[in-house]
C-alpha cells in the first residue's frame, strides 16, 4: 500500500471516530489519526524516492495556504470536486497543518462557492453574460433535461436558478430557466419578467420566447402569444415545439387551417415530434378529414411508445398520448395515460 492511500484511509478512521465520539472525542480522533500518520511513515518510507523525511522537511518550510490560494492545477480541482478539496483539508488537520477552526472555517467556504449543481453557470468573472448557444430545440431539451425540471421540482430548481442568477445577474441561461420553472409554478407573470431579462441579455434565444408564448397564452393573452412564436421560429425556423406551441393557440382560436399549416411544419422540421403529429390529428378532425386524423393520432401513439421505453416517467409523453387516444376514440387506454401523466406530476 502507498504511503499517501494509507495515510488517507487512517486520516479517514480517525475523522470518523472523532464524528461518533461527537466534540469531546475530536481531540482523540486527531491522537488516532496522527498515530496513524506516524505509522504510515514509518512503514513506507523505503517505497519513497527522495525519502520521506527530505520531503516532510519541504512542506514544514512551506507557507500556510489557503485551498483557494494553491497552484492553478490545484485550483481547477478545488473549483470543480469540492469534495477532493475537503479530503485535502482533513489530511493537513490530522497533520496539523490546521487547527480544528480553520478546518470548520474552510469547508464552509468550499461548500458556499461550490458550482451549482443544476445550472452549473458561476464562471469568474461575475459580470460575464452566459447565454445558451445552438437551435430552440437544443435550449429547450437542456432545461427539460436537469433532474429537477424532470421531476417536477419546481420550486427547488426555482431556487437553484436564483442561486445562480444571484452569483451572476447576468447569467441569461439561468434567468430562462426561471422563467421555464415559474411557468412550471403556473406564476406566468412572474415568468414573463424572467424571460423579458433572459432576452434582454440573449435576444436570440428561440426557447424563451416559446416559454414566454406558454405563459402570454395561460393568462388568455393569445395574440401576445402568437406573436412569441413568431419571434422564436424568426431566430430558428425550425424549432418545431414553437410551430406546435403556434398551432395548438391558432386551435383554441378556431382557426383550424392555420393551425394545420403551423402542425404540419411542427412535423416536417423534425419528423419524430409527437406534439406536432396530435396537433396535426385535431386539427384535420375539426376540418372534417377523419381518415387523415386518424392516421395522425396512431403516429402519435407509436412515436409516444418510443418516447415512454426510452422514459417512461415523462408525464408530458403519457399526456399527449391520452389525447391521441381520446381522438381515436379509446376512451379507456386514454383515462389509463392520463392517469399515469397526473400521478407523475403529483
């Protein structure tokens, strides 16, 4: 065994020894693991080239730094593994290197300054803008793929965006995925003023204005909805989630041929969209043309089952695949997929 994994493994027994002995045992666990250290030394000093003791010498002339003050290699680790860097911290504790305060004191540093995990958007210079680069679809299945939008969490991803949004105002990725979580929270408003400064910052961002579009339409605003859409398929023409956002208000408008128009292109720019095919399926079944409708809705139901044995926990796939139903006729299967869509969403 290497001198520094043993050293680690004993520091490790004695750090948690220390934490089930609770504070009267710390001072303990540091005896144990200082023990231990000595031992480690003694039985790997043959494996070291040079020996152990010229190199102990180097170290005890070196200054204290702080973790955040080591060597750019260094560095880059401790900004993107805190957990490494907290390992380095309890091994030069049980050396001591550091008094008990200073270990306490530097963790919760590392912990206040770790990345955020869900939007991961804190570069070092605060006043950079971050923007979403690529197409509408690409933007959109970035913020539908973090863990917490997939479940739902709508108010803990909110708070992870704030985060984010408080460590850089001018992160304009994560000021749309505020305005996609307060759509989730159904506070469109509110969701619209996230969007207006994500656009402020990143004009060119399709996926915002399809967002925006979602929240102008919930609050009966549809022609502000409308022209959302207009505004994301200018950017990228071929978002097809905003010709379908597009022709499902065109629907509720009554204006079946538009909205067919906006389905069919929803299906021609990206031929796997199911949303696109159920548009297309209602709005052929209002124009009268049952045959056509009829082959649309099992599209959707096909592409749906794709979809669902890929992740079958997307409520959004077993919605849409209860409406096919439901325009087939299938009342049954489609209570069934809705069912299963509102206990995911619970």
């Amino acid at each position: 065994m290497g001198f520094l994994k043993k050293l680690k493994e004993t520091a490790e027994k004695g750090l948690e020894k220390g934490v089930e002995l609770g504070t009267k045992g710390y001072d303990s666990a540091m005896e144990a693991a200082k023990k231990g250290y000595e031992n480690a030394r003694e039985e790997s000093t043959h494996n070291y080239e040079p020996p152990f003791a010229e190199k102990q010498d180097q170290q005890q002339q070196e200054p204290f730094l702080s973790p955040l003050e080591e060597a750019p290699a260094q560095e880059t680790k401790v900004q993107t593994n805190s957990d490494d860097s907290i390992q380095i911290l309890k091994l030069r504790f049980v050396k001591g290197e550091i008094t008990k305060e200073q270990f306490e004191e530097m963790k919760n540093m590392l912990q206040e300054s770790a990345p955020n995990p869900l939007t991961d958007t804190m570069p070092k210079n605060l006043d950079s803008t971050v923007v979403l680069p690529g197409s509408g679809k690409a933007q959109l299945d970035w913020v539908r793929s973090l863990p917490l939008i997939k479940k739902n969490k709508w108010k803990e991803a909110l708070q992870d965006f704030e985060k984010s949004i408080k460590n850089n105002p001018n992160d304009a990725k994560a000021w749309y995925g505020k305005g996609f979580a307060l759509n989730g929270l159904q506070k469109y408003e509110e969701s619209i003023t996230a969007c207006d400064q994500a656009l402020s910052m990143d004009p060119t961002n399709p996926a915002a204005f399809r967002t925006k579009a979602k929240a102008h339409d919930a609050l009966g605003r549809r022609e502000a909805a409308l022209r959302d859409c207009d505004q994301a398929l200018s950017i990228d023409p071929s978002f097809a989630e905003a010709w379908h956002v597009k022709g499902s208000i065109l629907w509720d408008l009554d204006r079946f041929e538009e909205s067919l128009e906006c389905s069919e292109q929803a299906t021609k720019v990206e031929p796997e969209n199911y949303m696109g095919w159920s548009g297309k399926g209602w709005a052929l079944k209002k124009l009268g043309r049952g045959r056509e409708s009829n082959n649309c809705f099992e599209k959707t139901i096909m592409l749906c089952d794709q979809a669902l044995s890929i992740d079958e926990n997307d409520d959004d796939t077993w919605s849409v695949k209860g409406n096919a139903l439901s325009g087939l006729g299938r009342e049954k299967e489609s209570e069934k997929a809705m069912k299963m869509a509102k206990k995911l969403r619970s």
